[in-house]
C-alpha cells in the first residue's frame, strides 16, 4: 500500500515535466520562426501560388 502511495504522490512532479517540455518546445519552436523564417507565407502560397511551401 506505501508503494501506491508513493506512485500517486509523483503524478504532480510527472505532470510539471511535461508541462515543461512541452513550454520549452513551444518557445523553441518560436524562436525558431522568428529567426529563420524570412518570408512572407500568405505572399508564398496566394499572389506566388507557391505549393511547396509548408502550412
């Protein structure tokens, strides 16, 4: 019984790693677009009709 109590006690720790990972992902994925991404997607994809480009 201690042993299901210790697992139960570990959800909140699990849940804040994931949290984490997934915030730190996201701003990566930000930070990502605003240096790289040089281009103008709706001028790429309507006036350029450009279907190469990733949605």
């Amino acid at each position: 019984m201690e042993r299901i109590w210790q697992e139960i006690n570990r959800i909140p720790l699990v849940v804040m790693e994931l949290l984490l990972g997934f915030a730190l992902f996201w701003l990566g994925q930000l930070a990502y677009q605003k240096l790289f991404r040089r281009m103008n997607l709706n001028l790429q994809l309507f006036v350029r009709d450009n279907s190469a480009v990733p949605e």
